[in-house]
C-alpha cells in the first residue's frame, strides 16, 4: 500500500479549521485550529503528530538494534515532546 496523507484548511488562520486524514483510513477527518495549534484547545496539531511519529520511529529503530545484538524487548516505550510552538 502506497502510504499518504491529505489536508485540508478553511478560513482565515485564527477563525479557521482543517481536517487531515491518511490514505490508509487508519486517521480520518480530524479537526485542527488554530486553537489546538497554538492555544491549549483539546485536539491535535501538526506538532503532536510530528512528535509521535519520531517516537514511533525511534521506539521501531531501537527495537531493531537491540535484536541485532541478541537482545529480544518485551517492550520499547519513548515520549516525545512536540517541537517548540512559533505564536503568530
């Protein structure tokens, strides 16, 4: 499967909304703001979604090299920060 993503925004940044989904259907129509964004409304943004796929990313590498030194987890968690917020 060819792995995608779409995004759409409406409106002026500060009275907007967008939603995302990916191709794969395993996120769809989720809603952002620029209240989620940059304020502390509940929902995601961009940098959460960043953050955990760098976590993701990582958890899967380090599971790999940990395997190829004889060294099986049971389990590998990471929390990875948003990157810093610019406020317009």
């Amino acid at each position: 499967m060819k792995r995608s993503a779409k995004a759409v925004w409406n409106g002026s940044i500060k009275d907007g909304s967008g939603s995302f989904g990916t191709g794969s259907g395993a996120i769809q129509n989720q809603t952002y703001s620029f209240r989620t964004r940059f304020e502390d409304a509940p929902g995601t943004n961009p940098e959460e979604l960043i953050a955990a796929a760098h976590a993701s990313c990582f958890s899967m590498a380090l599971s790999a090299q940990l395997g190829e030194r004889r060294h099986h987890p049971q389990s590998v968690k990471q929390q990875a920060p948003s990157p810093s917020r610019t406020r317009h």
